[in-house]
C-alpha cells in the first residue's frame, strides 16, 4: 500500500483537538491553570497528566508542536497502525507527564518556583524516542534533535520544560525497547 493513500486519521484527530482546546483556553484564559499541569495535581486535579497534552503556551508552541506531531505520528501510524499509535502517544504521554511532575513538585516544594507545565512536546518525544530506539539509522539525527528542542531554546531566553522532553524521549526509548 502506498504511504499517501493511508491517511493518519488519528494523528488529524489529535491536531484538531489540540487546536480546539487551543481555541477554547483562548476564550477562556482560567483552563490553563485547570488543565495545565501543576502543583495542584495533589490537591485533586488529577486530570491534569492527560489534560497537560492538549493544552498550549501560545500559537507558535501549538504549532511547532503539531507540525512535529504530523511529522513522526503519522509515520508511526503509518507503520505500526492506529491503535497501537495512539496506546503509545496517550499512555506513555500521561506517563511522562507523572514523572515531569516530580520536576514541578520538587521546584515547588524545594526552590518556591510554580510551574504549570503545557503542551504535547512530552508526549510527541515519545514519539521520538520510540524511533529512534527502533530505528538505528536515524537515531543519532534524532538524539541531536531531542538536545537542540531542549536546551537551545533555553540560550536564548525561551522557558522550554526541557526535563518533558527528556522524559518523554526516555519514556519512549524504554517503551520501544520493552515492545520489541
């Protein structure tokens, strides 16, 4: 089958509601607080691993994400199928997003600092982990790329949760490493 006549249904879907809730928190400025994640997942939000993913800083940040989510979504739905894509994005995309909780939590708790983590970036370097572990050809472009989406924005004064992007691409390391 030709890659262009299967089209990442799942992947669309996860754009467009990326894009709504975008909308939505647009119009109402409190669901950042509500769905980002953040110091009160203990206080109850328990939502907010899996809310986190939907959520997002401003236009730029949602569309850089989207643009590297189409990118190795829908190859991996391409190549692995629907279903599995999307057990991979979600489960291990909430999974980053516990253990990224730790980072907010001790910055909280250790140097008074409130962070309310946003975007799907977490959950796409899943994405990104899983390739590269699985694909020995193009994982040092990847490792590369993981470092540079991490730490050059920091150079140059952009607040990236780099730790999420780490995570993730741990999370998705392992998991393409535990599913072979």
């Amino acid at each position: 089958m030709n890659f262009y006549t299967k089209q990442p249904y799942a992947t669309y879907c996860i754009i467009v509601l990326c894009s709504i809730f975008y909308i939505l928190q647009s119009m109402y400025p409190i669901l950042d607080t509500y769905s980002g994640l953040n110091i009160y997942f203990i206080d109850g939000f328990f939502w907010q691993p899996l809310s986190t993913m939907f959520t997002h800083g401003h236009i730029t940040h949602l569309f850089m994400n989207m643009v590297v989510l189409f990118q190795f979504g829908s190859v991996i739905e391409y190549a692995r199928g629907r279903a599995f894509f999307l057990k991979l994005y979600f489960i291990s995309g909430v999974i980053t997003s516990i253990l990224s909780f730790v980072y907010v939590y001790i910055a909280y708790e250790h140097f008074d600092q409130i962070i309310n983590l946003v975007g799907a970036s977490g959950a796409i370097c899943v994405l990104i982990g899983w390739i590269a572990q699985r694909d020995s050809f193009n994982r040092k472009g990847l490792i590369v790329a993981i470092l540079l989406i991490s730490f050059l924005p920091l150079l140059i004064g952009m607040n990236v949760a780099w730790y999420a992007h780490l995570i993730g691409f741990g999370v998705g390391w392992a998991t393409g490493k535990f599913l072979r």
